[in-house]
C-alpha cells in the first residue's frame, strides 16, 4: 500500500511537470512544435489515463490511454467538460476535482467490475495562480482484490489468534491443573509410600515375632510331648503299685488268717494247760504270749490293710485323675500341634505379605519417579502455554494494527 501510494505520487508528479512543460511550450513557444510533440509522446507512454482540465473542469489535454479507454480521439474531446469520463463519480461529491477543492489528493471508484482510482493535483500559471487539474486513472482492481484478500486473511488470522489465546489460556490453565494435581498426587503417593514403608516394617517385625513364636510353641510342644510320655509312665507305675498293694493286701489276708489260727492255738494250749494243772502251767504262759502276740499281729495286718486299702483307694482316685491328665496332655499336644501349623502357616503368609508390601513399595517408587515427570512436564506445558498465550495476544495486537 505505501508503495504504491509513493509511486502514484511520483507518477502525478512527473505528470504534472509534463503537462506544464506542454502548456508553457503551448502557449508561449508554438514554435517548438517538435518539443510540444516530443512530451505529448511523453505522457502517451504512461499507461494510465490521463486528462488535463483548465480551471473550468474543461478538457485541455487527454493521453491516449484515454482515447482507448473512452474510444475516442484527442482533438474530439478538447474543450468538453470531463464528466465526458461517464464514471460512477462524475458530478458527485466523489469526482476527483471536487475532493481535490476539499483537501483531497485522491479518490477512488468501481465500475464495470474493476476498482479504480483517481490521483489529482492542481496546475499553476507563472503567477502561482491555478490553470487547471490533472487527474490520473488507475486500475487498482488486482491491488483492491489482493487487499481484500489481505483484509480477510488478517479477520482469518485475528479469529485464528483469538481461538488461539483462547486454547493457549485453556491448555494453560488446565496445565495448571495438572501441575496441582500431579503435585497433590505426588504428595499422595509419598503419604502411602511411607505408609507401606511403616506397615512393611511392621509386617516385618510381626514375622519375626511370629517365627520366635512358632519356635517356642515347638519348643512348647516338644515339652507337652514329654511331659505327656512321662504321665503316661507314671500312669504305668501306679499300675505296677495298684498291682503291687493288691498282692500286699493278700499277704496281710494271709497274715491275719495266720493270726486267727494262731491264737486259736494258743486259746486251745491254754485250755489243755489248764487241764494238765501245775504240769501244764508254764506251757500255759506260753500259749498266752503266743495268743498276745497273735493279738497284736491281728491288730497291726488290721491297721496295715487299711492303711493299704486306703493308699490302694487314692491310687485309684490318683489312677483316674491321671490318665484324664494324660487326656488333657494328649489333647494340648494335639491343640499345640495345629497352633504350631498356624502360626507356620501364618508366618508363611506374613512373609509373603512382606514381599508384596516390598513389591508395592517398588511399584509406588516407580509411580512416584513417573508422577515427578508429569509434573516436570506439565511445568513445562503450562509455561509453553503462558508463552504461546502471550505470544497469541502479541500476533492478536500486531494483526490488529495493521
């Protein structure tokens, strides 16, 4: 646009200089005609169309880009007033010489499908004084299409940078967002992380609990164990005594019956004493010591056998009582068994709790490594996106000036 507005400029320029040099040389030095011909052919080059008024709006002078535009001759149209032009702003407040008395140097105008437009300038005597107007026609229909075209691509280019900010402070703030959240979950994965971390040191420390357990329940079992073959000994022992007092029993039986006879005898060698008279009397001294003697031999089987039947009784009560013990150790040995297979079974899965609590700690480790480089990256999207969005908004402002 500003070259093309230089060179119209220039062009009006050159042109007026021509068209004074051909008035002067018209006016004041008919004789050199071959001069006067020599800047006609001048302004017969230019390729625009290109008319001379005199201060009445008259035609003095005419290219001959205008004879082919308006198909006509020079000599045809000197003198005609120039709305001979026919164009759309002849004798409108648009007409080029009109905007020239208001100030303006040009106008423009569409006809026939094209653009045109029209530059003016003022033409002055020697005394400064204003002789006419020149006016030069251009078609600016490709350069009015090419700004059309400019026009729409900026309105394009202003909606495209207008959905750009928008996307760019969109992608901004949801790298926002993400940059929150990627942090608030990286501070939630250190939270559970360090949670499996205490829960895997205490899974750790409940197996070895549980394997210093199950040690001491074997150790405890293999007792009961024990103690329940050495029940079952004492069990065959009280036998053996409850065997032994019945066969003492029987002796004192046999005892007291000795005892009976005996003192059967000695009251029958009483009694045959006591019929030999004085001959008999020292053996009947005899037979009651004998007799004594078997008193108290009958006494003391009597207290001995209850004495036995007594132990004999608590060995049986003892007897009962021990081999419900003995059920009892039989039963805790079985019981201790199974809770020495569940706590193998217990520590089995503890460990195998802890190697998976290791394994999540890996998994959460990695997560956590992943989580620091969606947080590095969305860092970097929501600054790519600040600069897209500033840099969005400059295009928007510049586009907007042109």
């Amino acid at each position: 646009m500003l070259t093309a507005t230089v060179l119209s400029a220039l062009l009006v320029i050159a042109c007026i200089f021509a068209v004074i040099i051909l008035l002067r040389y018209r006016k004041l030095h008919a004789k050199y005609t071959a001069d006067i011909h020599l800047y006609q052919e001048m302004l017969d080059a230019i390729p625009f169309p290109l008319s001379v008024t005199d201060k009445d709006m008259n035609w003095i002078f005419i290219n001959s880009a205008v004879e082919k535009m308006l198909n006509t001759t020079r000599a045809a149209c000197m003198g005609k007033h120039c709305s001979n032009w026919g164009a759309g702003i002849c004798k409108t407040s648009n007409c080029g010489i009109t905007c020239l008395k208001q100030g303006k140097s040009h106008t423009t105008f569409s006809q026939g499908g094209g653009d045109f437009k029209v530059d003016v300038g003022y033409l002055h005597d020697h005394q400064g004084n204003i002789a006419g107007h020149v006016e030069v026609v251009q078609d600016i229909t490709d350069m009015t299409s090419l700004i059309k075209a400019q026009e729409k691509l900026i309105r394009d280019a202003n909606v495209i940078c207008d959905t750009l900010v928008i996307q760019a402070d969109a992608a901004s703030s949801n790298a926002q967002q993400l940059t929150t959240g990627t942090n608030e979950q990286m501070a939630s994965v250190e939270e559970i992380s360090a949670t499996m971390n205490e829960i895997s040191s205490q899974t750790k420390n409940t197996s070895e609990r549980l394997a210093s357990t199950t040690t001491r329940i074997r150790q405890s079992a293999n007792e009961l164990a024990l103690s329940s073959q050495q029940m079952d000994s004492l069990i065959e022992a009280m036998a053996k005594m409850n065997k032994t007092s019945e066969e003492i029993s029987m002796i004192i039986t046999n005892i007291e019956q000795i005892a009976s006879q005996t003192n059967l005898l000695s009251l029958n060698a009483s009694i045959e004493a006591a019929r030999a008279g004085e001959a008999g009397r020292g053996f009947a001294v005899v037979a009651g010591q004998i007799g004594e003697l078997a008193s108290q031999s009958a006494t003391a089987a009597k207290n001995t056998k209850e004495l036995i039947d007594a132990t004999l009784t608590a060995i049986a009560s003892g007897n009962v009582f021990t081999q419900k013990t003995a059920q009892s150790l039989n039963t805790a040995v079985e019981s201790i068994t199974k809770i020495e297979q569940s706590a193998l079974e217990i520590n089995s899965a503890v460990s195998s709790q802890a190697e998976s609590f290791e394994q999540v700690n890996i998994g959460l480790e990695q997560i956590s490594s992943v989580i620091q480089e969606n947080a590095v990256i969305a860092s970097d999207s929501f600054e790519s996106s600040n600069l897209i969005s500033e840099q969005s908004r400059q295009l928007d402002e510049l586009i907007s000036q042109k």
